[in-house]
C-alpha cells in the first residue's frame, strides 16, 4: 500500500501549510507582492545527500537573487533517510560539494547560508528550527515528568531486596514446579531492555527497569562465562502504519526502528547478531529467535527484562507452548508497578514457569554446580 502523503511515518497527521503552485515563483505573482526588493526573501532550503550539488545556472533560471535565498542543511538520520541511504551530517567540515555549491550560488547573486548539524537537531533528527525547539521542548517535559515517575515507582536499589521477599511470599501459593537449570542447553533471553523505556528523557520511561539492570548484567555475564547464548529483544516499528496494528491504538507512544530508542542500552554489551527486534510483545512473533534457538540446541529459556505483565509474560507463555521451560527472573524483571509485576509472576508461576532470583540462577550457574550435573 502506497504511503499516504496525508500522514507523517508515525501515522499523525500532517500540517497544511498552504498549496503553492509553480506561478507562484514569477516576479509578478500577487504570492511575492509582501515582499519588496532589499526587503525579506523567501528562504529555498536544500538539504543534500552525499556527492549531492546544486545546479546555480538552473537556480537562477528558475528563482530571482532579489527574493530568494538559499540555506543549504545536512540530512540528519531520520528513519526514511536512513532507509534511502541518504542520510549525510556534517558539523565541523563543510563537504567539498556543498561549498562548490555555495560559492557557484554566490557567484549568481544569492545569498547562501550553510548550516551544518548541530548534535541536538541530530538527537532530534531534524533540521527545521522549529522542529528542533519542539523536541527540545517535550524532552524538557518528558526529563520533569519522568523525575515525578522515579519518585512514585515502586522499586528502587535501596528496597529491591526486601520487594523481592514480598513477592516472593506473593506467590509461593501458586508455584507449581521445580525444574534445575540444565546450562548446556539454556540461554538467557533479555527482553526490550532498550533506551526507549530506559531513558530518562523517553515519553515510555520506566524508572524501575533501571533499578534492575545491574542484575540483567549479572545474569549476561554469567552466561557468558560459561559459554552460554544470550539473547535480546528490542521492540521497534519499521512503518507503524503497516506493522503497528493494534499497539498504535492501545500505546500513545511507540519506538520507530533505527531510532535511538530501539538501541538495547549500552550497559548490557548486545553484540551483533544477538538481538532480535520484533513489533508484538512476544519475542516469538519474531520467527527468527525460535530457529535460532533449535539450531544452538536451547531447550531452556532464563527471561530477564521488561515490562513483567507485558512482553515478559508473553513471551514466556509462547515458550512454553512452544515447549522452551522458562526462568522468570523476578529481581532481574520490572513492570510499571509492584502489583501488576506481582500478579504476572503469580500467573507465570502457576501455569508457565519457575520464578527465580539473580542469586538462584549465579548458583545454578557456578562451576561447581554445573560440572556436579555433567
């Protein structure tokens, strides 16, 4: 289905400015009649891909020195000029074919403006001013909100150890088996631990993921130690309006593909061919992660990550129709509070999987223990 030019990437409707035709452009067009010569001029943006120029020569053919002026911008890494490879910032050194451009410009009467990247439009990934300070803006509100956030959640480093004997008691009830961890053939799978719910300055932060990310680290070095998988999920949209279904009617915010948010945070060290980016809550609607799974011989799945009751839950639900025993890590997993976190490790605890903390699976993992049941 063709794009509809009606509506930006993320599916919000655009903003009409005002239809222009081409006779708009002539010297006696009533469109130009505000602006007298020495007075303002209508600015001719180009922002221009790598190897890119302008041709002065049909420039001023086409527009009047006296009332036009030309700003040439770099193309800051939005998602579309990432896709079409087009994307071209510079900061400090100013490409040679876009000074040959200025000066060739300059030479017919115009005047140019260059205005390279600055680090915060390509945060923002823009160059329009205005689009720029709106950025700027709901970073600002989203940083206060997000400050409010941290001071409501329900975990912090400091109660982390005494939530997890509540929760605990929470569901001793209901816990059903009691499987050891056999390491040759489990991985651990991190789930959407990425900027997009990690950072502070996100519309989708969620506090408590950060107060567990050094026991997701301890689990990833762990496995790693002893040779094992381990695997990640990051949850991004290539084109919300084709892949989005429902989650862009439930969620106000999503996470577009190749943006910052569907980074997995540096902290954890995902390497290259370990991360799995889906667009459901389930990490299994990406068929990818179960094939991956069967060919390195994982029969047992350690879920670390977030949001407890969302994708963490789902995902090992489908494990466990899919026949993957399951880990669910309650120390190492957060959600947007400690009663929805409690009662899906009741539900996982009853019908899917074994809950465990960061220091049940660090034993199960240790050399003694591991080389006892070889």
């Amino acid at each position: 289905m063709p794009p509809d030019p009606r509506t930006s990437p993320d599916g919000s409707p655009r903003v009409l400015a005002g239809p222009l035709s081409t006779t708009g452009f002539k010297g006696d067009s009533p469109a130009l009649n505000p602006y007298k010569n020495g007075d303002r001029k209508i600015t001719l943006n180009f922002a221009l891909a790598p190897g890119e120029a302008i041709d002065a020569s049909e420039m001023a053919r086409i527009f009047s020195p006296e009332k036009f002026l030309i700003k040439i911008t770099p193309v800051n890494p939005t998602q579309t000029a990432d896709k079409n490879r087009v994307t071209h910032c510079w900061v400090d050194h100013i490409p040679g074919a876009v000074r040959e451009s200025a000066a060739a410009l300059g030479s017919k009467g115009f005047q140019v403006i260059v205005s390279p990247s600055m680090p915060d439009e390509i945060a923002a990934a823009t160059s329009c001013g205005q689009l720029w300070s709106n950025a700027l803006g709901e970073r600002a509100a989203f940083l206060e909100e997000n400050k409010r956030r941290e001071e409501a959640c329900y975990l912090t480093a400091q109660n982390l150890a005494e939530k997890m004997r509540i929760f605990s008691r929470g569901i001793e009830q209901f816990k059903r088996r009691n499987f050891s961890v056999s390491v040759d053939k489990a991985a651990l799978l991190v789930v959407d631990m990425q900027e997009f719910f990690l950072s502070p300055a996100s519309p989708a932060y969620l506090p408590a993921g950060r107060v567990i990310l050094a026991n997701v680290r301890q689990l990833a070095n762990a496995f790693r130690g002893l040779g094992r998988p381990v695997y990640f999920t990051a949850h991004a949209h290539e084109d919300p309006r084709i892949d989005g279904g429902l989650m862009t009617l439930w969620w106000k915010k999503i996470c577009l593909a190749g943006s910052s948010g569907a980074r997995v945070i540096p902290f954890l060290e995902a390497k290259e061919g370990e991360i799995f980016t889906k667009c459901r809550y389930s990490a299994f609607t990406n068929p990818d992660l179960a094939a991956v799974l069967r060919e390195r011989g994982v029969e047992e799945l350690v879920i670390a990550g977030i949001m407890t009751n969302l994708c963490v839950e789902s995902t090992a639900r489908d494990a466990f129709d899919k026949d993957f025993k399951t880990w669910v890590v309650a120390d190492a997993t957060a959600a947007h509070s400690g009663e929805l976190h409690l009662a899906s490790l009741q539900n996982l605890a009853y019908g899917f999987s074994q809950i465990v903390t960061t220091a049940d699976i660090a034993k199960e993992l240790t050399p003694v223990n591991h080389y006892a049941k070889l």
